[in-house]
C-alpha cells in the first residue's frame, strides 16, 4: 500500500487524481483548509472504493506549520511515496495588480506556499532514496501575459524551482513532476465563459495520476497544451506585447 499526501485535496482536479489512487487501494492524507469540504471529498471517495484516508486541515499561508504538517502526514501513513501539491487560487488580475498587497498574498499562495512544502518533501525523500513530488503548476507560467501575469509569474516561479529541484534530486532516485495543465472546468474557473479549450478535471486527473506513477518530468495536460504553448513561446516580444492576449 502506498502512502500518499496530498495538499489541496478538495481541489476539482486534484479530487480526481485521489479517486484512482484509492481504486488502486492505497493510503491517502488529504489535506486543505476546510475540513468538511474535506470530509466530503472522503465520503464521496469511500462510496466509490475501499481504502484508508486520513484528513487534515491546514491552510497553505502557515509556512511555520509545513514541518509539523509533513511529520504528522509520516506519522499517520508510516512513511510517505507520494506528495502532490495541488492548491491554488486564480486572482482577479485587474483588482489585483492595483494593490501590491494583494499581488503579495496571491504570490505566497501559489508559489511561496508551494515552494515550502516542495522543499519539506525533497528533503525527506532525498534521505529515503526514494519518492515522488507531482506539483499542479499551469501553462500559464510558460509566458507572462496582461490578462494574467501574476497568477502566471507565480507559477513560473514554481515550475523553474521544480526544474531545479528536479536536478539536484534525481540522483537519489527522487522524481519531481511538473504538471501544467490548459483551462480546466472546476470551481477555479466557473466565472470564465468556457470554450473548446477547456478540459474536464476528470481527464487532468487522470493525466497527472499516469505522470505521477511513471516520474515524468514534465506533463502539459491535455497534451496539446504543449504544442500551443511551444508556438506561444516563439512569438517575439516586439509581438507579443501588441496582442491582446
Ligand atoms: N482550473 C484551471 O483552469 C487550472 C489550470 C491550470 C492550473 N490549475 C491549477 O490546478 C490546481 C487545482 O485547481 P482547481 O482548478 O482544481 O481549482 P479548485 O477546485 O478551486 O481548487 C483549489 C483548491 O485550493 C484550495 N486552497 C486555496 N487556497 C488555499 C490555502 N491558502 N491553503 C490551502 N488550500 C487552499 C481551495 O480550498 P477552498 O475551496 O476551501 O478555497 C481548493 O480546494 C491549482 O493549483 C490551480 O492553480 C488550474
């Protein structure tokens, strides 16, 4: 049975990725900041499979309390295999960017927050030789754009600190996968006007659950998030920056 962490569990997508891993019959620790959207999650996952779930809550802006979150998950699985980092919030770019305190507290959410409890896992499973980190990171990082760039920024922040970690990891047998998903259809986005972009959270769950098993490197979810994001990234800035984009 593998021991599996997972922080912001009671997230659409990361709900997913959690119901494959409990059909697989593995031990999960569930953790977000509301513990009966929690116990909901774990209803909902105990009607479907039989498996072992203990929950927890904690809010990701407690940076002194990632350590004592870390050793309590040990604690309670026995050890750990797993972690996934999954929370996040999408600001309102136009509200935010008028107010640095607000582009401060978006930026220790998503990536700060993130960047702590990354490090606790490395740390950990360096010394045990083994283990894997999945982080829900975002195309959105791949490129700054207006109508986004501080939720953007804040995941690239993220993804090239995974790029680095992944190095320095790699040789004890550690994997750390990037995921970046396109639009998904959760709560995160049901103020967006949808689109034939947008994917459902079952089908990215689905693909962070495969990228996590096989220690992929890198995972853009749906795939072809890659190839759109590819030819985004080779529009010169001198163009870019007259798109309205
Ligand atoms: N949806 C998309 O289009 C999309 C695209 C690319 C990447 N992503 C990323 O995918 C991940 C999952 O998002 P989602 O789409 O599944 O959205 P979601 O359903 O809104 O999930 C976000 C989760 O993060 C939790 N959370 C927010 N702030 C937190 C905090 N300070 N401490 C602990 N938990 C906190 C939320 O808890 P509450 O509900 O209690 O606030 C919620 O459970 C996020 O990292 C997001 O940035 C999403």
């Amino acid at each position: 049975m593998k021991k599996i962490m997972i922080f912001g569990a009671a997230s659409a997508i990361a709900q997913e990725t959690a119901k494959l891993f409990a059909r697989d019959g593995e031990h999960l620790f569930l953790v977000d900041m509301n513990i009966s959207r929690l116990e909901a999650v774990r209803d909902d996952i105990l009607a479907r499979f039989k498996t072992k779930i203990d929950l927890y809550e904690a809010n990701a802006l407690d940076f002194d309390k990632h350590q004592e979150l870390f050793e309590k998950a040990i604690q309670t699985l026995g050890g750990l295999d797993y972690v996934l980092i999954a929370h996040g919030t999408l600001p309102d770019q136009t509200k935010t960017q008028e107010n640095p305190e607000s582009i401060i507290r978006e930026f220790n959410i998503n990536c700060v927050s993130v960047i702590s409890l990354a490090s606790i896992a490395a740390n950990y499973f360096e010394k045990q030789n083994q283990g894997c980190i999945a982080v829900i990171s975002s195309v959105a990082g791949d490129r700054g754009r207006q109508s986004n760039y501080i939720y953007g920024a804040a995941k690239g922040g993220v993804t090239t600190f995974l790029q680095g970690l992944r190095n320095r990891v790699a040789h004890s047998g550690v994997s750390v996968v990037t995921i970046k998903p396109g639009m998904v259809d959760t709560p995160m986005t049901a103020h967006l006007p949808k689109s034939p972009l947008f994917a459902k959270p079952n089908d990215v769950g689905k693909g962070i659950y495969k990228a996590m098993l096989s220690g992929k490197d890198v995972a853009y979810l749906p795939g072809y998030w890659r190839l759109i994001m590819t030819i985004i990234k080779m529009i010169p800035e001198g163009i870019f920056k007259k798109m309205k984009l």
